[in-house]
C-alpha cells in the first residue's frame, strides 16, 4: 500500500458518532455496509439526524428496483421550511463581486425575500408544477427566487448568464417557463459584460413567458427585481406541502450529442440524499461557512444551496477565479473564515502550474475540508494541496454528476488520504466498478462505475421523454436495473478509486481500454504542456491515438518535446499508451461549466457530423480539428 497524505485524527462530529453507534459499525466498511443492507434505516436516520421538517410517513422505502422504488411515499413536506430553519440572525448568504462589492443576509432577510417571491409568483399566475427559470449571474437574488419557487411547489431551472441565446434556448425552449428571471449584465476578468441584446432574444424564443423580471443595474426594459417583489410585504409565510416525489429542480444534460436532456428531480431526494454527503463525508456542520465555486448553470450551485440545511452560511462568488490574480479565492477564505472550500480539479492543476504557495500567504486555519471536483484530480493535485495550500486540510476528490445531483463517491474524515484517489463510495449506494461480463473488477483492474441500488436523487424522469425511453438508455442498456453512469474506474487496494476518464471517451487500443486520464496525468507533468486531450481516430481498418496538446504561451512542440513525453508514457505507464501522433493544437473545446469535451473532438478528426454546438462555450475551437487531413 502506497503512503498516505493526510491522516485524520479521531473525529468529534456528534451525528458521525451517532451514526456508527446505530449501524454498530467498527469503520467505514461495516457502515457503507449497513447503509445499502438497511437502506431503509439509513435515510430515515439522515431525516431525523438532519432535522429535515416535514411529516415522513411509517414507510421509508417502498418497492424495489430503479423504477418501482418510492422514497417516503406518505411523507408531507416543502424543502424550504429545512433550508431556512434556524437562527433568524444568522447571516446565512454572503454575495461577492468580481470587483469586491459584498451583500450579506440574515436568514430572516432570505426567509422574507423568499416569501416575497412566493407571493409575485402566485400574482403572476405561477402554480403548483409550473416551471420558472433563470439565465443569471451567480447572486443572493437568484437563492430567493429559487427558494421562492419551491415554497409553492413550483420547478425551478437555471442556467448561467454566460450562455449564448441558442444554448439558452436549446434548454427552456423544451420546459415551457411562465417566469424568467434574467440578468441585464455581470463582470468578468475586469469587464462588464451586457446581456440586454442575448435576454431579448430568449424572451422572444419563449412564448410561455407570463413575466420577465431583471437583477443587475443596468437600465433595461424589464420588470427590476426590487420593483416586482414592492408589491407583497413577505410577513406572510408561505409553504405549500407536497409529496416526496414533488419535482423541484430541472437541471440539463452537457447537450454534447444532441439538444440537453432536461433531467427532473425531486427537490426532497437532491435535499435528502446532498444532506448524507455534507454531514457525513464533508463534515459541513451547523454555523460553518461553505464555497464552491459555481455558476448557476452547474448542479454545484443546487448542491451548495442545499448546504443552508446544515445550518451552515453560504458565500457566493461571480466572476473569474483567477481575478485580478489567481489567489483570488483564498483571499476569500481567509476573509470570509470558511470551513468548507469547494473548486474544480483543473483549477487546483492550474495553480500547481504556477506553483503558488497559499500556504506562505494567507491564514487558512479555519479550513476543515476543500473539496474538488468536475474532472479527475491528478496525483499531482493531491500533492500540491498538502505541499502548498494546507497539510492538515481533508481534501476531499467527489466524484457523481448532474444526472443524480450528488456523488457516488466522495471523502470521508475519518480515513487517510491517498494521491489520485478518492476516498469511499456514497453511504447508501452500492457502487460497485464492473467487467463488461457484469463481474466485480478486482482492486488495479478497470471498469465501469456503476450503482446496484436507488436512492434519493435518482432523477424522476426526463421532460418530455415518453415511456422513459430515453431515460432507459441513458443508464440502463448495459446492465439491467443498474444504474452504469459512463465513467472508467479502478479500484485500489486502499478501498478507494481512481477515476480514468468518461468511459465513451476511453480508448481501445489492441483491444485494451485506457482512460484518457492515465494519459493526461503524465503529458501534464512536463512545464511546457497547459492541457491534453486523446481521442481515437479509425485508421487503417483499426484505431489509432491522437494525442493534442495545448502548450504554454511561448512554447511550441518540438521533436524532442514529443519524443520525451512519448518516452514518459511508455515508462510510466505502458507501449499501449504512447499515441501514434502528438499534435500540437490552439484551444480544445469545452463546456459551459469548463469539462474538455474529448467525444466532439473524436467526431471532429474521424470526419463524423457534431450535434449541438451550442452547448460548447467556445465552438469555434472545432474548426481547426475539423481541417485536419490525418
């Protein structure tokens, strides 16, 4: 077994300990163990250690498999009246700026400004099951519009106020909102960025518009935040109760292979099942301070909302994390005291390439967990964190998606931390990894991810999508009634796992399949390499690797270069892994929320037609590996 990076001492987290005395569980194992053998015990022990308010019903689980299983099915409840219990206070939203301006709310102010919500949604017209939707930059007003829409049972869905109109519309177009709200501008790296003329455009693209209502300061035609909610005082409180199953939240799909699917979820399982992983895993408790930077085109911005059931206080950020200079959100950590620090695993790469030291510079002291995600976090990453950031931080690798607004696998604070891995699989989910065959891969063997048993936030269907058709193929066409999420993953001997990649993106080379991550961490080792990105391109009636590589300004890829890092490939990890061509390209293509897209790129050189571009934030990118003649 290889040397840990990081060993926690004994943890005093109050519902940890009460967890392993129900379960009578000696460690991690025994527990995740009794959380999938009594999976029935262990949601209605996160209802009631989590103080989730609401009537829950004598059953907990009802049915069995994916599509009969039905969480809670007598329980009464609205989300909100959890997310807004406690001290009224207690500041629990802190809004920052790029260029430095910061709000602050009390819980009594949100709960007012929710109610407000609330009532103008009613006045519009907006009931039970109706959608509303917002294309905004990441603010508090945003939090109260969407906990506004859940008090009366209202489905809320937003995006990020970076899309294009087409992405925009590609998305609403397909839900029908009667409400939009819309931002008229945001700043970022230093400027300000219009949005009237894109805003125009979606609201002409959505006729299912009742009322349209802005935040932002500049002067537009649209109904001002402020000004909308005038009308109603917010002393009234409001709470329509629904089922379990009552959906809440739309999220979306990358829409890489076709216009996004608009996956719905329940407000109650995200709620539920986001509450194991943070009380639990993430140690976020009652009075922290909590971060991820998102936007609100990301399921990161539902996942950290839900963290106001903690009892924790939420600190949002808009803008870019690299402004005006790239320590910019530690200086928010120190500032703002945070206990929980969430990033992307390429931007903890992109500050190791610097080799910034905020260890050196800011006071992290009050930083129990810093959490990363988005794309596997190399070996190097892990290192870079306890070399110069923190060394008694848990950093914590989570690993899950938008398809089940939460993670399969994450931290845990009472075991060490090993380089490249992530910790353990969810409490309450079988995860397993498995061979095509169906049988359990071995500890350094590869495999698909998988999950044999429902929970929460499993989606409650696709909008729109009959008899679940496309639901059933998204997830259940390789293993009957196991949930395969798409990912390429090795578990280790320390019971931890080591994410390779999307398994579509996953190459088979000599009948061997390789996760583009294996490549990416060692091309990535050498100075003069930003990013990679492998595809396989039909060659020859086979399949050949290409590897592209975006260099540092200044650098360009010589023969020696690409002998070295076909060298390094070969000795570090095996023949099989040294493509057949290094090519140096200009940009790679991306999503909105920063994931390479590596599945448009192999359709771009192997000459295949590419769906929906507009789900690209820089689509232009393509053009360039279009135009090759391989």
């Amino acid at each position: 077994m290889s040397s840990p990076l990081w060993s926690p001492g004994k943890s005093n987290n109050p519902s940890l300990i009460k967890l392993n005395e129900l379960a009578k569980a000696k460690d991690f194992s025994e527990l995740h163990k009794w959380s999938i053998d009594n999976s029935a015990d262990f949601w209605r022990f996160v209802v009631s250690d989590s103080e989730i308010v609401g009537d829950f019903g004598d059953t907990a689980i009802s049915g069995s498999g994916f599509f009969q299983t039905e969480f809670f099915p007598g329980a009464k409840l609205n989300v909100v009246d959890t997310l807004l219990k406690g001290d009224p206070d207690q500041i629990v939203i802190t809004e920052i700026s790029e260029s430095g301006q910061r709000r602050t709310f009390t819980r009594s102010e949100v709960r007012k400004l929710a109610n407000q919500v609330a009532q103008s949604l009613l006045s519009a017209g907006v009931v039970e099951g109706d959608v509303v939707a917002a294309c905004v930059a990441n603010t508090a007003d945003v939090v109260s519009f969407a906990l506004g829409a859940l008090k009366i049972g209202a489905i809320f869905s937003s995006t990020s106020a970076d899309f294009g109109a087409a992405t925009v519309l590609d998305r609403f177009q397909q839900i029908s909102p009667k409400v939009l709200l819309v931002t008229s501008g945001y700043e970022y790296n230093g400027k300000q960025i219009d949005c009237l003329e894109k805003v125009s455009e979606i609201v002409a693209g959505l006729p299912s518009l009742v009322k349209v209502v802005s935040i932002g300061s500049k002067p537009n035609p649209y109904l001002s935040f402020t000004e909308w909610l005038s009308s109603s005082d917010g002393t009234t409180e409001i709470s329509v109760k629904g089922s379990f199953n009552r959906p809440g939240f739309i999220l979306f799909s990358s829409g890489t292979t076709g216009k996004p699917k608009c996956i719905v979820h329940s407000a109650a399982g995200v709620l539920l099942k986001t509450l194991s992983e943070q009380r639990y895993h993430l140690d976020i408790r009652d009075g922290d301070k909590v971060f991820y930077f998102t936007t609100c085109g990301w399921m990161m911005w539902n996942w950290l909302v839900a963290s106001l059931a903690t009892g924790a206080g939420i600190v949002l950020f808009d803008g870019n994390p690299m402004h005006p200079a790239p320590e910019r959100l530690f200086d928010i950590a120190e500032q703002e005291e945070l206990t929980f620090l969430g990033v992307s695993a390429k931007y903890i790469d992109s500050l190791r390439k610097i080799e910034l030291k905020a260890s050196n510079s800011h006071d992290l002291s009050k930083l129990r967990t810093l959490a990363s995600t988005g794309s596997p976090l190399s070996h190097e990453g892990f290192s870079y964190i306890y070399g110069s950031v923190s060394p008694t931080v848990h950093l914590a690798s989570i690993s899950g998606g938008t398809d089940i607004c939460g993670c399969f696998m994450l931290g845990w604070p009472e075991l060490p931390v090993f380089a490249g891995q992530i910790q353990v699989p969810a409490l309450g989910m079988d995860v397993q990894v498995l061979n095509s065959d169906a049988s359990l891969t071995k500890p350094g063997d590869k495999g698909e991810l998988v999950c044999a048993s429902t929970f929460p936030s499993a989606p409650l269907f696709f909008w729109g999508d009959k008899e679940n058709e496309k639901y059933l193929a998204s997830y259940f066409e390789k293993f009957p009634d196991i949930w395969t999420h798409g990912d390429f993953v090795e578990p280790t001997q320390e019971s931890g796992f080591i994410m390779h990649g999307r398994s579509d993106a996953t190459l088979n080379v000599a009948g061997v399949r390789i996760g583009t991550a294996e490549i990416y961490r060692i091309t990535e080792e050498f100075e003069e390499v930003l990013e990679s990105l492998a595809v396989a391109q039909k060659y020859e009636s086979d399949t050949r690797v290409i590897l592209f590589l975006k260099l540092k300004p200044g650098s360009e890829l010589t023969t020696d270069l690409s002998d070295q890092i076909k060298q390094a490939l070969k000795q570090k990890a095996s023949p099989r892994h040294v493509p057949a061509l290094i090519l140096q390209a200009p940009d790679f293509p991306r999503t909105k929320s920063g994931k390479l897209v590596e599945l448009a790129v192999t359709r771009a050189v192997n000459k295949e037609p590419i769906d929906n571009l507009g789900a690209l934030a820089n689509p232009e990118s393509l053009e360039w590996f279009k135009d090759l003649n391989l």
